[in-house]
C-alpha cells in the first residue's frame, strides 16, 4: 500500500509535486517508528496495528515528545489522512478502519504576530554585509533578490541562471507552490549583482546550474539560507537594538516585502500577484501588522477619553441599564 501510494497514487494520478510527497514521507516514516516502538521493525506491521488509538498516541506524542506545534501536527495528520483515504479505496476490507481514522480531528491552532523587518532594519541587514570577504557577494546578492522580490525560500534556492534576465527590463522566473510559475520584476542593483555572482564563476554561464552555491559547489539549502539571514541579523542588532528582539527566519523576508509594499502604496491584488498568492484573502493578512495604517485609522478617530475621565462615568441616580448600553 505504501509503494503504490507513493509510486503511483501522488505523483502520477494527483500529480503532486516533490515537497509534498517528501513531507508525506516524513510523516508516516514518524508514524511508522512510533507505532513499532524503538526495537520493533516498522516492515512487520500490519495494517490493523495502525488503530486509531494508537494514531491518536502518535499525535498526542508529536506535541509532549518531539515539542511540535499545533501547526505540524496537523501537517502530519493530514498526511496520515491521505494516506488511509488511498487505503480505504484500494482495499475494502479496511475501509471502516480508514473511516475512524479520518474522524481524528485537526486543532484548531493560535496565530502569532508576523515578524518582519521595517525598512531601516532591511537596509542594516544589508549593510551588515561585506561583499568583498569570502561569500560577501553572494550573501549581498541573495539577500537583495529576496527582499526585493518576496519570493519563499524554496523558490529563492530552486533558482537556475536560465531563470535570471538580467537586461533591462531585469525579471526573475519564479516557481511557486503547486509548479505556478510567475514573473517577478528585479532592481536594477540587484541585477547587477546577480551578473557580478555568475560572472566571479568563469566560463559561459550554464542555463541549469543553480544560482546560489554553497561551500562544497552545490545548491544552497533552505537551511543555509537560514543560517546566512541569522549571521547578518545578529551583526546587523549589534547596532540596530530593535533586531535583537524578533524571531526572525527566512520566510521573514517574504512578509517585510509585503509590508514594505502595502506602504508604499501598491494595492492588495497586486501584492498578492507578487507573492504568488492564489487568492487576495492570504494577502489580507499584512494588513493586521501595518501598524503605520492602524496609526493612521486611530489619528482619524475620536478619543474615548475626555480630560482624563471616561464620558460614561456613572452617579447614584442614574439608570443601571442605560449606563451599561451607553458604555
């Protein structure tokens, strides 16, 4: 059942793409492990071991085990959903089993404040870099296009040069969730650096070869582009105090040119258009951490507050009921 439902059911009849069936793998590879226990072997178990008590465990194990979030526990049971949905259809005899399976709720989860940087922080972040040392140019040049461009980190390390135009007018190709390609307009500078990136590797440029390159030649990693944001934010906070508070990642980027964006003026739908967003409702979201825009809406507004007492304030004589609907 495996084998069929990562050979030929994702890839092939839902053509999903290789994220995913790389996080479903992990998953159920977790949930496998689980339920054999630390000496039993994952191969000899049966489909029937795999109750929905046990399920349930693997769960609960996720978050008081392993410390995952809400969030990434709901990643893997979806994962563990689709995969006894697929069961359930190849193999009636377990069919009531996969439906009790798929009754195991997801949690509702809580939504943190969005990190981002303002625009001095950007500009200290960048500052922070030293094109001239060691991979300086690269780290100035890969830091430029994501947050000139917005781009999730998994497009920014997917980049091949054959994706770069770097003449006027520059634009990089983006390949997004779901393989949505888009196009997405490049500063000037940020050309220039990139050209000066392809150009310090000699030789005709190969159409294929990845963009970023790490120390050992070959494509940079979500986790190293995480490690170089980490690097020039915590050079960048020795001198920009307001750096040393925020939980920062590289999907941070992504929400400060969002941001940046919304102030300057550019409307919803085209941010959204930008990011590479399916609907303008996942934009929507940056408004709630404008706080410039929330300044602006309160500056409009009129106090509630009148020479430092509340204009509701209640006497003995007064009507309880009325008081309470004129709060």
């Amino acid at each position: 059942m495996l084998q069929g439902f990562f050979t030929d059911y994702l890839p092939r009849q839902r053509a999903l793409s290789l994220h995913t069936l790389q996080s479903y793998r992990d998953s159920l590879k977790l949930l496998l492990q689980f339920a054999a226990g630390k000496k039993g072997d994952p191969s000899q178990l049966t489909v029937e071991q795999l109750s929905i008590e046990r399920i349930t465990a693997f769960l609960q194990n996720l978050e008081t085990g392993r410390r995952n979030r809400v969030s990434t526990r709901n990643v893997r049971l979806s994962a563990v959903h689709s995969f006894f949905r697929y069961l359930g259809g190849q193999c009636p005899e377990h069919l009531d089993q996969a439906q009790r399976i798929l009754s195991v709720p997801f949690k509702r989860t809580g939504t943190r404040q969005i990190e981002h940087l303002d625009f001095d922080e950007i500009q200290a972040v960048l500052k922070a870099v030293e094109p001239g040392h060691g991979n300086g140019g690269r780290d100035l040049a890969l830091l430029n296009l994501m947050f000139n461009t917005g781009a999730r980190v998994s497009e920014i390390v997917g980049l091949q040069t054959a994706d770069l135009r770097l003449t006027a007018p520059s634009s990089v190709l983006l390949r997004g969730k779901g393989r949505k390609e888009r196009t997405c307009p490049i500063w000037p500078e940020t050309a220039v650096l990139l050209q000066r990136l392809i150009e310090q590797r000699g030789g005709p440029p190969n159409p294929s070869a990845p963009v970023f390159l790490n120390e050992r030649g070959t494509r940079l990693t979500r986790f190293g582009v995480r490690l170089i944001l980490k690097k020039y934010v915590e050079k960048a906070a020795k001198r920009h105090v307001s750096l040393r508070h925020k939980r920062l990642h590289p999907h941070s980027a992504r929400h400060s040119t969002a941001v940046h964006l919304l102030r300057s003026g550019v409307d919803l739908s085209t941010i959204a258009h930008w990011l590479g967003h399916v609907s303008v409702n996942t934009t929507n979201k940056y408004l709630s951490i404008d706080l410039d825009a929330k300044r602006e809406a309160l500056a409009k507004t009129k106090p509630l507050m009148k020479g430092g007492r509340r204009s509701g304030k209640w006497h003995k004589d007064a009507n309880l009921i009325a008081w309470l609907e004129a709060l």
